[in-house]
C-alpha cells in the first residue's frame, strides 16, 4: 500500500470492494428519487428488457446467488414492482415478471441510471470506462469462487493453561 494513497492497495478483493462501495453509492444517490437503489433498478432492467425470468436464469444473468436474489426481491415484490409467475416450461419454478406498475418507475429511472453513466465515464473517461467494463467481464467470466466451497474455519481452541 502506497502512504501517499491510502485507497492503494495489492489486495485484488479489497480494490474491489471499496471501488464497488463509491461506485454503488454514488448510482444509488442519482437513482434516489425513483425511489429505487442500484440493484433493484438492474433486477427491473433485466425482467423488463428480456421479459420473464425464472429466479435462477436471473440470478445467473446478475451473477448473484439465488438466495441473494431472493432477499433483493422482497422489497419489489411487497411494493409491486415485480410479480412472481408459475414458470413457462416447469411448474415448479417461479418466474420473476415487472408488474405495470414497476414499468413506471423503471421508465422513471432509466434517465437517471443513464445520467449516472455518463457523470462516470465523464469522471474516469470514456475509454477507460469500457477497459474498465471489459475488464470486469473478463474477470467475471473466470468463475473464481463458483461452484466451489470455501473450507469451514476451524473452530478457535480452547487450550486451558
């Protein structure tokens, strides 16, 4: 870590994360008065512009695991903003729709979402925002930590002296 940059750091998760931290709290300000936050604007987008999706095509496109998914829902689901289907192909499944209603306040949100892209990439550059972009999805696409379970921590001893 770099003392003239305390934001400087060789852990990958840590930049990460605190990148992740601005980045989300800056889009959830501009999309504040739709009166959704980030994740819940993605979740509209992706159910509005492909139509229905069971919970776990979803989770896959947001690369977000289902029961994650699921606790996101909730709030759009009890204001009604989505609405859950019995699936197309599989009974069982249920399958995540936008209600008229979560239509509106989408349309109300993409000029925001599309104002807080372009105060980004004005921010960091153009250029460097699609590296960025690109990046990430190069990053994502390794599947690091899918499908593998991370190895139970040890329980602390209790060495009696």
């Amino acid at each position: 870590m770099s003392q003239d940059d305390p934001l400087r750091t060789l852990c990958n998760c840590l930049a990460l994360r605190q990148a992740s931290r601005h980045v989300t709290q800056f889009y959830d300000q501009v999309l504040a008065p739709s009166g959704v936050r980030t994740t819940q604007y993605s979740i509209l987008h992706r159910v509005q512009t492909q139509g229905p999706l069971t919970v776990n095509e979803l989770a896959h496109q947001l690369v977000m695991d289902p029961s994650t998914l699921t606790h996101n829902l909730k709030p759009l689901l009890k204001d009604g903003l989505v609405a859950l289907q019995v699936g197309r192909t599989d009974r069982r499944q249920r399958a995540v729709d936008i209600t008229a209603e979560g239509k509106d306040v989408y349309r109300k949100a993409r000029p925001l979402w599309l104002r807080a892209q372009a105060d980004f990439e004005r921010a960091v550059g153009d250029s460097q925002a699609s590296a960025l972009r690109d990046l990430l999805a190069s990053v994502a696409r390794t599947g690091l930590g899918q499908d593998e379970e991370a190895p139970a921590p040890k329980a602390a001893s209790r060495r009696r002296r």
